[in-house]
C-alpha cells in the first residue's frame, strides 16, 4: 500500500525585490504538487482522488480522502504565521548604500549593484545618494550610473549631489557639476547656484561666494532678492559690512526691493560687526519703505543694542514691540534677560523672567543659561536655587555646563553647603557628566567647614566613577581641594585610600610635593615604611622636592619596624637630598644597626655623621670602633679614626688598646699602636705596657721587639718589667741580633735616665 505524506510547501522567491517595478508576485505551487507516493507515481495520485471506483467494498483499507484544492479545506498546507512583529522588506536603495559602505568601490561592487537593479529610475538614484553613508560614496555612485548610461540625470539629482558635496566642503567638484550642467541638457536655476553660494559661505571662502553669484550674471541665470539674501548673509558673517552695503546699492539699482527678510539680515551682520549707527540708519531706512519691523526685527535690534549694553534702548524697543500687539517670544525674552545680566540689573532680569512665565511662555535652555549666571554674580543664590530646581524639573539641560560651575562656587562663597551638593545633584539628574573640578570645590569647603565626613564620601563617589581620569574633563581639581583632604586621610588611618586618590591625580600631571610627603608622613605612622619609601622614589623619579619631617618619619618608621638597614637606606636618601638629619636621628640609626650586629653599616653611618660636621654621639662611635677593631675590620677602624682626628674628634686610644689587649686581640692593638706611633698621639705608659705584656704573652716577640724599639725610638718607655723576658725569648728563638740591639738600647735608655731625664709619660705629642 502507498504512503502518502504531506511535504512542508515550497515558495519560490524571485530574483528580484517585489518592491521593484516590473517584478512578478510570490507564486506558490498547487497544493496537489505536494502529495506523493514512494511506490506509485504521480499519476496514481490523481486516481486516488476516486477510491470507490478503485478498491472492493469489503476488506479494503480506509484510505483518506484527499482535500480538493478548489475548496477552503487547502489552506492547511499554509505556513504558519511567525510570532511578533512583522518586519518590513528592506528599500532597495538601502542595500545599495550599505554595499557601498561595506565595500570597496570596485567593478565588481557595480556588477552586484546592476544585478541587483535592472533599471535605474530618478528617484531610486536621489534615494541613494540621500542614503549614502558618506560624499565620496555619493559622488562615485553619481558618476557610474551617468557614464555606464544607466540613468541621464535630471534637476533634482544635480541639486542633492551639489548640496551633499558642499556639505562635505568638496567645493570644486560641486562647482563642476553645477558648471557641466548644460552639457547634460539641463537648466541652471537659482537655487542651485544659491546651494553653491550658502556651501562656500560655510567653508568661509568669501571671495569664492562672490564670484559664484557674480557668475550667475554672466552665465543668464536671474538673480532675485533670494540670491542677495544668501550672499549678504555670507559676507557679513565675516564682517565684510562695507562689501555688503555696495551690493544692497546694487541690488536696489537693479530694481530687486528689499524684503523684511533682508533687512533682518543686514541689521544682524552690522551688529555683529558692531556698526551700530549703520544698523539704525537701516532700520530706519525698512520702515521709510513701509516694512513694518516684525519679531525677528525686534529680537535682533534688542540683541544689538545689548551688545552696546544699551539697555534704556532695548526696553523702549521690547516696549514698542508689544505695543504693536507682536507677541514677545522666548527668543525676545531671553534677549532681554540677557541684557539686564550684562548691565548687572539681576532684579529686573528675575522679574522678566517670572512675567514671561506669567503669559505662558516657557524658558528655554539658553533662557536658563543666561539668567543663572547673573544672580549669581548679583550673590542671589536662594533665588538662583528656584530657578536650578525648576529646571531641574523640567528637565532642561543647559547649553553651557560652566553655569554648574559658577553655581558650586557661589554657593560656596555665600556658605550653603547643602545648596551646593543640590547643585552636584542637579548635574547628575540631568545626565551632564561632572567632573573633578564640581568635587573638588565642594571637597574643599566641606574640608575648610570640618565637615570630613561629607568630604570623604565625596571622595568615595570620585574614586569609585575615576571621574578624575575622563579625558573629557575641562576642569581640574585644585591643590587647595586635594591637599587637606589627603592630609585627613594621612592623619586619620587612611592613608591607602588617599594614595589611590593621589594616583589617579598622577596620571594627570599633578606633582604636588606637598601631598607627597602627607603620604610619606601618613604611610609611617601607620608602620607601612615600605610604601613611604616607594612614594619617595617616585618623587626622586619625577624630581619633586622632599621634606625632611618626611624622611624622619619614614626612617623612625622602619626603626620601629625593626629595619635598621632600609632606615641606613633611607637616611642615605635624605642625605643626598641636602637634609642634614639631627644627632638625634644618626644616633637612633647607628644604635639600631650596632645592636642588630650591623657594625660595618653602622660604620658607615658614622662616616656619614662625621663628615657632615655632627660631633655628638662620640660614646657611640668608641663602641663601634671598638666592635669593628674587635671583628677584625682594622683597616676600616683605622680609616674612621683617622677621619676624626681630621674633622677635631679625639678617640680614646687607651680605652681601645686596653680592650682590644684583654680580648687577646694582640694584631688589632698592635696596629692601633703603630697607628698612633706614626701619628704622635698621647698614649699612657701603662698602655704601652699592656700591649707588649699581650704580644710577649701571645708569643709575638718579634712584633713586640718591633713595636717596643718604635716606642723607644720616639723616646718611649725604657723601664718595661719584662724587657729582660722579651730578650730571653729572643735568644731562646734565635733572635739574638735583635735581642742585642734591644739590650744595648735598654742600657743606652738606663744610662740617661740616670742623668735625671726620665719621664712618667711618654707623650708622643706633636
């Protein structure tokens, strides 16, 4: 048996858009197409259309009837309808210009957009060239379809080529198109010409504009009032007025009378060169012609005599205005307003505004803008604040986001703060970006009030957003906002959270030396040496001066810390840097180092002491001179001396060579006595004594002959106890040379003793 199915319909779709002229309708296949069989072919379809004349009566499988196509029952092979909202088919000239803008303009890309249009029509080209994402686009696509014969171009596609091209400044491809025009077959007309004049005024090239409308003459095309218009509005916006003043002769001579639009335009170009007699003399001038002034008029007399601050004059204009039964607009108003603020009459300003409000006219956003600035110059804040929440609620933004500005200042002077944070909060309602420059005011006067806690979450909110790091900021945080609140923070425990802030201020130039160091100094305190110290390697890096109360704190900080070496480091900084820290500070340093075993670091701290004139602390430089002759640094111990005998210190040599003598540091003490030898200090007898007592009893007799015959030599002791022991010894180790020439200096010494020479002390003084 058969089994018959329903296949899902099939819809054939036509190569083209049906929205395209010429093009067939969707066509769906019959119905009866969509039924078959997989053993029978499709003629047995069609037989199966009358099952009784077909199959026995009994016994026979129920085969279900197929619908006939003819009745309603054949819809149930439709599609089913999608959900939502249908979409509109693409426009053709929509896929073209995103073609255009996907693709490089290239034989092929014209191939895809011919097979994509079989035939071109005026409309289709003038769609496209207003859809184009950009002119050269435009003007590629204007070409191809002109020169591959697709279309010949008619008045309004050269218009909108012209008016996309001067838009985009292309002058002189537009000045050709407009000049090949009758080569094409097509008129020149004024507006076109006009559409060249407006385009080169734009760009600012005058004398082009010029030459564009003196060409009209030459070329045939009639000039009207239109034409002047356009060109007077171009010269006088480059305060060409006397160029203007020629051509509204010529035009008059012409026989061209003025319209209201005109003059409009002449009284605006000489206020804006600020020709004030001149634009009387044309005002005057339009109603001798019997050209009644109308609203425009007004607002641009009122405007100019603002700009002279002519304020009496102004009012007398507004009053004959409404007088006449012109109705002011928001423009007049806001005019007027404009200039009470200019002549600093705030009152009258405020009561226009309301009376404006009265007849039912809404301020607008300049209106806002203008009045805002002058209340508060006139220090009327409560008044300035209505006028914010009223705007706020209307939810106007202004044009010029430095009244916001002005507002926190002034709020600020007067001392309300909460008005000044209403002010921040007005910026953010109307969605206008606030920047450093909003905070930092409010963050100073809250700090210079006390009021820490609402500078803080000020400071929270700046951080959070990095409203600091926005390229697009105009306005910067001041020292005066910055400093006393990192200074808080410093003193406070939070000195991490003033560093992030100061980071970010970085990253924007700022090198304050002053908040360096309230890092320096809040880092320390908090027992964070470490970060201190890199704070101050960037200001070393960015060559900002250091404080000395910084690097004390900083080197106290890494003492308390139990870091006497990153303290040595630091005090090295602070010492390259010109401070010259207190004795105190050497002294803490050098103690910290001695006990921590550090004697030769300490050493150096010495040195550093020493040299820089700082004799105090001299019970410690004994006991690190001590240790360093002790450990075997005698070299180093030497080198130390020596510098302070040269800076006026003395050492006490006895002490040295007493302890070095009972701690069996026989080399130590004889080079330390050698050293004074060559020097001539002062030197007790008993210390000679106990180092050759050492050297005999270490067994060193040679070095106690050698020591012993320099001390006689700079006529030392010559009674030593155990000079008899110090030429046994020698003789017993063969030394009999030396220990001849000692005894015949022992008894050369005796003999002149005896003469009564002798002396208790043996001051080898210079």
């Amino acid at each position: 048996m058969a089994c018959v199915t329903l296949a899902k319909r099939h819809q054939w779709r036509p190569r083209v858009f049906p929205n395209l002229p010429g093009t067939s309708d969707r066509c769906p296949i019959s119905p009866l197409r969509l039924f078959y069989s997989n053993q029978e072919s499709s003629p047995a379809v069609d037989k199966s259309s009358h099952p009784s004349s077909e199959l026995p009566s009994s016994g026979a499988q129920n085969v279900p009837e197929i619908p006939n196509p003819s009745n309603g029952a054949g819809n149930f092979a439709s599609q089913r309808t999608p959900r939502g909202k249908h979409r509109n088919p693409e426009k053709i000239e929509d896929i073209i210009c995103r073609m255009m803008a996907n693709r490089e303009w290239t034989t092929r890309l014209q191939n895809s957009i011919r097979a994509l249009v079989p035939q071109f029509d005026h409309s289709l080209v003038w769609n496209v060239l207003h859809g184009a994402r950009n002119s050269e686009h435009a003007l590629q696509f204007f070409r191809w379809v002109e020169r591959a014969g697709l279309i010949e171009h008619d008045r309004e596609t050269h218009l909108k080529i012209i008016e996309i091209l001067g838009r985009a400044s292309k002058l002189n491809h537009a000045r050709c198109i407009l000049l090949d025009m009758p080569k094409k077959g097509v008129d020149w007309d004024e507006d076109m010409f006009v559409l060249m004049i407006e385009s080169y005024g734009k760009a600012g090239i005058v004398q082009e504009a010029v030459k564009i409308f003196n060409k009209m003459k030459e070329l045939g095309v009639d000039r009207s009032v239109k034409s002047y218009d356009t060109l007077f509005k171009v010269i006088l916006r480059r305060g060409r007025y006397m160029m203007a003043k020629r051509y509204f002769n010529a035009m008059l001579n012409e026989g061209i009378e003025p319209t209201r639009h005109t003059y409009n335009i002449m009284l605006w170009g000489f206020f804006l060169s600020l020709r004030l007699e001149t634009a009387k003399r044309f005002y005057e001038d339009m109603k001798s012609r019997g050209i009644s002034p109308d609203v425009v008029t007004y607002n641009t007399m009122i405007n100019g005599y603002n700009r002279f601050k002519l304020i009496d004059e102004a009012e007398n204009l507004f009053t004959e205005m409404k007088g006449r039964n012109i109705e002011p607009t928001v423009i007049s108003y806001t005019t007027m307003v404009k200039g009470y603020v200019s002549v600093e009459r705030a009152d009258d300003a405020l009561s226009l505004f309301e009376e404006m409000k009265s007849f039912g006219i809404k301020p607008n956003a300049v209106t806002f803008t203008t009045l805002l600035p002058g209340l508060c110059e006139a220090e009327k804040m409560s008044e300035a604040q209505k006028v914010l929440k009223e705007m706020v609620e209307r939810y106007i933004s202004p044009k010029d986001n430095s009244i916001f500005l002005k507002l926190l200042s002034s709020q600020c002077k007067v001392g309300d703060l909460d008005a000044a944070s209403d002010v921040l909060k007005a910026m953010i309602r109307l969605s206008i970006p606030t920047e450093a420059g909003h905070y930092g005011i409010l963050i100073e006067k809250f700090c210079n009030a006390g009021v820490y806690d609402r500078a803080v979450k000020l400071l929270d909110k700046l951080i959070e957003k990095e409203i600091i790091l926005r390229p697009q900021s105009s306005t910067e945080m001041d020292a005066s906002a910055y400093n006393p609140m990192i200074q808080y923070l410093c003193d406070h425990g939070q000195t991490v959270k003033a560093e992030i802030f100061f980071r970010q201020l970085l990253k924007k130039g700022v090198q304050d030396p002053v908040a360096f160091n309230n890092l320096i100094r809040g880092h320390s305190k908090e027992g964070n040496p470490d970060s201190a110290f890199e704070i101050l390697k960037i200001m070393g890096r960015r060559g900002v001066s250091r404080d000395k109360d910084s690097y004390r704190l900083l080197i106290q900080s890494y003492l308390n810390k139990g870091e006497p070496a990153d303290a040595k480091t630091a005090l090295d900084s602070m010492l390259e840097n010109g401070h010259l820290p207190e004795p105190s500070l050497f002294r803490s340093v050098m103690e910290n180092l001695y006990e921590d075993g550090r004697v030769q670091t300490a050493s150096r701290v010495m040195k550093s002491m020493v040299e820089k004139g700082v004799k105090e602390n001299m019970d410690l430089v004994a006991k690190i001179l001590e240790a360093l002759l002790i450990r075997g640094h005698v070299e180093e111990a030497l080198g130390r001396i020596d510098l302070l005998m040269h800076s006026g210190c003395e050492a006490n040599f006895d002490r040295l060579l007493s302890a070095l003598c009972e701690k069996g540091k026989t080399i130590a003490a004889l080079k330390l006595l050698d050293f004074c030898l060559e020097r001539d200090c002062t030197i007790d007898f008993s210390s000679y004594d106990k180092v050759l007592d050492a050297l005999l009893a270490a067994g060193k007799t040679l070095n106690a002959y050698s020591i012993l015959c320099k001390i006689m030599e700079k006529g030392g002791v010559t009674d030593w106890s155990s000079c008899e022991d110090l030429i046994k010894s020698l003789n017993k180790e063969g030394n009999t040379k030396q220990a001849d020439i000692l005894s015949r200096m022992i008894k050369g010494g005796k003999e002149a003793s005896a003469s009564g020479k002798g002396r208790k002390q043996a001051p080898v003084a210079s």
